[in-house]
C-alpha cells in the first residue's frame, strides 16, 4: 500500500520553488495517493507543515525559518477549555495552565455557588499576567459533577457563549471516610463512585457533545489517580481505588469510540500530590506521608503545579497522536 515519503516531496524541494508553489506540489502529492491511502494519513494543522516535513520544502531562498513548537504545536491560542474541580488544588493549577498556553477562555467548575480565594486571586492574576498567547479568561459557573443534567446545560452554555469548546478537563474527585470492605456502607460507596467516577462521564459528555457539534475534534483528560493502579496495606478506600480504576477504562473506552470524531482522550494519574485532600488524608497520620515519601524515586511528593505542562500537552496539538494513554 503506497504511503507518502520524503522522495515525493524532494523533486519539489530540490527545484528552489517559491514556498507556496512547493506547498501546492505537497498537497498534490496527497492528492495522488489512493483515497484510502490517504485516509491513513492525518490532516495537516492548519498553520501547515511542521518539523522536518517543514525543512523538506524550504528553501535558503525563502525568509529565514522560525521554530514552532511552542507557537503552534504547544500553542491553545484561541481555544476554550472546561475544567471540572477547579475552585482549587490541581483542577485551579491546571486551569491556569491552559491560560498561560493561550486558551480563549477556562471555565472552571465546581459545586460551590461562588468561586473561593484562592479562584478569586488566581483568576486577578491571569487577568493582569503580560505577554499572554491569547485573551486568557478565567470563568466561574457553579455545577456539581454529579448532575448530568447540569453539566449537559454548562457544556451547551459555554458553546453558545464562544462559538465553540475544544477541551474538557475531569478533575473534580473525593476521598471520604475509611470503612473495612465487607461491611462498607452502600450510601458511602456510591457517594465516591459518584462523584469519582459517574462525574467524569458526566463532564466529559458535557464537554464532548460541544466537540462533535462544532467539528473541530478537541481533547478530553481524565484525572485518575495512582489509587487506579494499585491498593496500599491499611488504606481502606476501597470505594477510592474502585472510582479511580474505572476512570482508566473509561477513558480508554471512549478513545476508542470518539477517535473518529477527531476527539482524543487521555488520562493522568497523579502520584501523591500534596493537596487540600492529600491534607485531610493524612493529617491525623503523619507517618502516612513520611511512608509516601519513601516510596517515590524523587524522595517527595509533588505540587500541583507539577501537573500543569502535562496537561497542556495532552490538550495542544503536540500530543494530536495521543489518545487512549495513560
């Protein structure tokens, strides 16, 4: 089966053609190619051809290249995120991210009616940081994770207000009170598989639905946790470890099923992250963190802040190849 390789680009590149003239020799190369040949081939960016397909069709007479790895690939210019628990911890740092990268617009989404301090002087903070890529809004809509109603209204609120929604962030989660597994309260079990678990099927319909409408594919990222890989002696979370594991399979799931619409899916699973919940956790045992400490290569835990480029990958272009991963 005849794929498209660097021989069909050399006659072009090799003859000094203006930039232009070249670009419409690679585009004509694709067009030879079967139509299921080249329907194994992705779309091109739309600010075109990138790294060495790049350097193959310009030419020393041609102005002098600029890199585009941070303005394009990595680049969210004009894009519009929706991220679910991000009042604050890692949902609010995420959030951040995405706008210093160049989103449009973050809607950040959590239960309470109004956005905390922490959101109130985060969202000051973008609003005056300088030399920022794009508008770089930070919005606040109350919604609990658990209402898909709710959440299928936020995701058609946001279409409507910007014209579109290009990624959805699911990191809104809770960890409640420990109870041994045989005799674990059903009302409790449910609380966490909840929120954990149904809210981010749930965040990421709200999102994903605005993704197909609008045609533009687009990056749903589930924040699952180190809990979906592995049980600790003497944590009894078993309603924790069971919420975090399916949102693995969820998100592999959906990969599956979205690809065709252009919709990637991915999810994170953070190891021990000091945040306001990883507090609660331990603060009664402070040996627990010492004990999680000893079990990380780098001797500490992490900040929330350490999950910022990750994201921001996996919702840019750099990662247009990446879906389906953990």
């Amino acid at each position: 089966m005849p794929f498209l390789n660097a021989t069909r680009l050399q006659s072009c590149s090799r003859l000094g053609q203006p930039a232009q003239l070249r670009s419409r020799c690679f585009s004509s190369s694709v067009k030879r190619l079967s139509t299921e040949s080249r329907s194994l081939i992705g779309r091109q960016p739309s600010y075109g051809p990138v790294g060495v397909e790049a350097a193959r069709i310009w030419s020393p007479n041609d102005p002098a290249p600029k890199p585009t790895l941070f303005s394009h690939e990595f680049s969210l210019a004009d894009r519009v995120a929706l991220v679910s628990g991000a009042n604050r911890g890692i949902g609010l740092d995420m959030a951040l991210g995405l706008i210093e990268a160049g989103a449009r617009a973050v809607y950040c989404i959590d239960v309470h009616k109004t956005p905390g301090d922490d959101w109130q002087k985060t969202r000051l903070y973008a609003e005056k940081m300088q030399c920022k890529a794009g508008e770089g809004r930070l919005e606040y809509l109350q919604g609990d994770v658990t209402d898909q109603a709710r959440m299928w209204e936020i995701g058609e609120t946001i279409g409507s207000r910007e014209g579109r929604l290009d990624i959805g962030v699911a990191a809104a989660g809770i960890l409640r009170d420990q109870f041994e597994c045989l005799s674990f309260p059903a009302e409790k079990f449910q609380e966490v598989m909840s929120v954990n678990t149904n809210g981010v099927l749930y965040t990421a319909q709200a999102a994903g639905q605005q993704m197909e409408k609008f045609g533009n594919g687009g990056s749903l990222i589930f924040i699952a946790s180190i809990g979906g890989h592995r049980a600790d002696k003497g944590f009894n979370y078993v309603d924790y470890y069971a919420s975090k594991s399916a949102v693995l399979q969820m998100g592999r799931s959906m990969a599956c099923e979205l690809g065709p619409k252009r919709i990637r899916v991915n999810t994170i699973s953070p190891g021990y992250v000091y945040t306001t919940l990883a507090v609660n956790a331990t603060s009664d045992r402070p040996e627990v963190l010492e004990e999680h400490v000893k079990s990380t290569p780098l001797n500490r835990v992490a900040t929330p802040d350490e999950l910022r480029g990750v994201v921001t990958w996996l919702a840019s272009d750099a990662s247009s190849f990446c879906t389906g991963s953990e």
